[in-house]
C-alpha cells in the first residue's frame, strides 16, 4: 500500500520506521514544523522529520492544514491507499480523512474511551491505571471517536514511569499498526468491510486526557502521598518543587510502607507535621518529606543548575536540614527555628 505517515515526536519513529522497512510504500511524511526549542532560539526538526530526512522520504510540514488548498491538492495528487497518524498534534479536518483510498487510521495510547484527547499516557501514570494498551481506530472528526480495528492491553508496572511506559507503547503501537494494515489489505483483496468495534459497546467510562500545563507540574506535598508518587511518574523529568528558592525536579520517590515508617519513626521529628517539611536525612538513602498522608522518601532529583543526584549525593549537594519546608516561601515552624541542623544517620 501507499502510506502517508503523520507523526511529530520520538514516539511515533518506531511506527515509521517498521513500515519503512515493510513491504508497504511510505511515500510522504508530515510532521509539524520546526521550533524554537532551544536556547539560541534556533530552529529544531520535530524527532519524525529528522528520522524522515535520514530515510530520504518527501516531508512536509505545513503550518496549517485545515482549509490549506495548496496542501491538500498536493496531498491528492499522491493517489495515496492509506494515512497512518500517530501523535502528529493536531486534529485532521473532514477534508483531509476523505482524502487517502482506504481510509486514515490513528494508533491510540490508552483503551479507548478511556483518555481521549492529547495527553493519555501521563494521565494513566498520574490517575493511578492499572492497564492501559493501544488502539487502532478508523479516524473521523471527533476526538479520538472512531471505531476500533484492532487493540491491545498491557499492565502498567509499578516502576513505569512517562518514559518507560511511553517506549512500551511505541513499541507496541508500531507492531499493532502493522497487523492492522495487514488485516485491511485482506479485507480489501477479499472484498469484505472490516470488523469495527464501536467504542460505546465496550462498555468503558469516557474519559479526557487534557493537554499538560506548566502549573501541573509542580508537587502539591499537600496532596496523598500516592498521589504525589503517580504525578511525578506520569510527568517525569519535569514533576518539581522549591528548594531554598531553585527549582527542584523530582526524578524518583519511595512511599514509606507502614512497616518502614514504624523503623524509621524514632528518625522524624515529631515538631514538624505539616505536608512538605523534611522530617530526616538519612546518609546513602534519602532525605523523607512529609506528606498529607504517608511519609515520601526522595531517592533522585535535579537542583537547578546542577546535574542529576540520588541519595548520598543529592544529600551532598542539597545540605538539607530538618525542618525546612520545600515550597515557594518557608513556615513559620521553620523561621521560629533557624538553627535547626539535619540528622545524619549512617546506615
């Protein structure tokens, strides 16, 4: 088949690199265009067109596609059998979906209707799924709306986070995209409709996996502990709080379990109950933080200006001290005590 490929970010590379090297054709990519990403303000390639560059392969990247004649006439003159979509960050207009043979077709992070919308897989880490998987569905105007081909699921491991969780779908969705054309191609040479699962008979709640915002970013120590440890996982690198007014990003944290806090209960310090107060530093381990809930351990983080650290050495680079408070201003337990020092308790 004659395949044009939409997608803008690393995920969608294995997808465009499994049907490059298929029998199929892939005769165009389109992908956004390029931004400032950087610090010089230089333009940067999206991930797809780097990749599409190195593969020679036709790229464009217009800067809108609704009610782009130039664009859509030049897409139809490629006589194109299918349009495969993955992450390409935009919503494709009816002008566009009637354009290839056999239809354009999305591979879908989540079990739809489950996390439609832009952002699925942070908001599976972050709201605490225990599965999630891919679909392929039959675009149409709606937002992720269409019929499912083909779908598959897959647990989400308590160590996942946006980055590992992320590599797995990729993965899985360029396997699930090949099988799917496979599927069509039979239909077609069979002359029979494919079998399309409608999404309301699946029999799962609707949900929305709204866009990401700067202000999501930031822990609430307020918040359950649990649900700290699933933010941080589902925005990983960029989950963060204050330290003594410097950005801290929070890579990795351990939720103390009943039995561990019953060991390291004589380590706190009973004076400070409040959420996001460190309650002790323990050398070759971690500094603990309080929450609304359950005592958080921090294991790895990022101070600004400075390189990745965990346990002894994000200890030695942050010098924390018992009672300091991580936020955008300070308690006033804490101000009443400045001369509090960190506990240093070897292991």
């Amino acid at each position: 088949m004659r395949i044009i490929f939409w997608g803008t970010p690393e995920y969608s590379i294995a997808s465009l690199d499994i049907f490059i090297k298929s029998k199929h054709e892939v005769i165009g990519v389109v992908s956004q265009p390029d931004k400032k990403r950087s610090r010089g303000n230089k333009l940067i390639s999206s991930p797809v067109k780097s990749f599409a560059e190195q593969e020679s392969i036709k790229i464009y990247t217009p800067a809108k596609i609704r009610d782009n004649i130039h664009f859509i006439n030049e897409l139809k003159s490629l006589s194109c059998d299918l349009f495969i979509v993955i992450a390409y960050g935009k919503i494709l207009p009816k002008e566009i979906l009637e354009i290839p043979k056999f239809g354009c077709w999305n591979a879908h992070a989540s079990l739809l209707p489950r996390w439609r919308g832009a952002a699925p897989i942070q908001w599976s880490l972050i709201k605490g799924d225990e599965f999630t998987g891919v679909g392929i569905m039959k675009m149409n105007e709606g937002l992720d709306t269409g019929d499912l081909l083909l779908e598959e699921k897959i647990k989400i491991d308590n160590v996942d986070n946006l980055n590992t969780l992320s590599e797995k779908l990729s993965i899985l969705s360029a396997k699930l995209f090949l099988n799917a054309t496979s599927l069509l191609e039979e239909n077609i040479n069979k002359n029979t409709n494919s079998q399309l699962t409608k999404q309301n008979t699946l029999g799962r709640e609707i949900t929305y996996a709204r866009m990401i915002e700067k202000s999501d970013f930031r822990v609430d120590w307020n918040n359950e502990a649990i649900k700290i440890s699933q933010k941080i996982k589902g925005l990983y690198p960029r989950a963060n709080t204050t330290f003594r007014g410097k950005n801290l990003k929070i890579l990795k944290i351990k939720v103390l379990s009943s039995d561990e806090i019953k060991n390291k209960k004589d380590l706190f310090t009973s004076n400070y109950s409040r959420p996001g107060i460190i309650l002790a530093v323990i050398e070759n381990e971690g500094i603990i933080i309080s929450t609304k809930t359950d005592p958080i351990i921090l294991l790895e983080a990022k101070l600004e200006g400075k390189n990745i650290s965990s346990k002894k050495q994000l200890i030695q680079q942050l010098k924390p001290s018992v009672g300091e408070y991580l936020s955008d201003q300070v308690l006033d337990s804490f101000l009443e005590n400045p001369q509090v020092k960190a506990k240093r308790i070897k292991k």
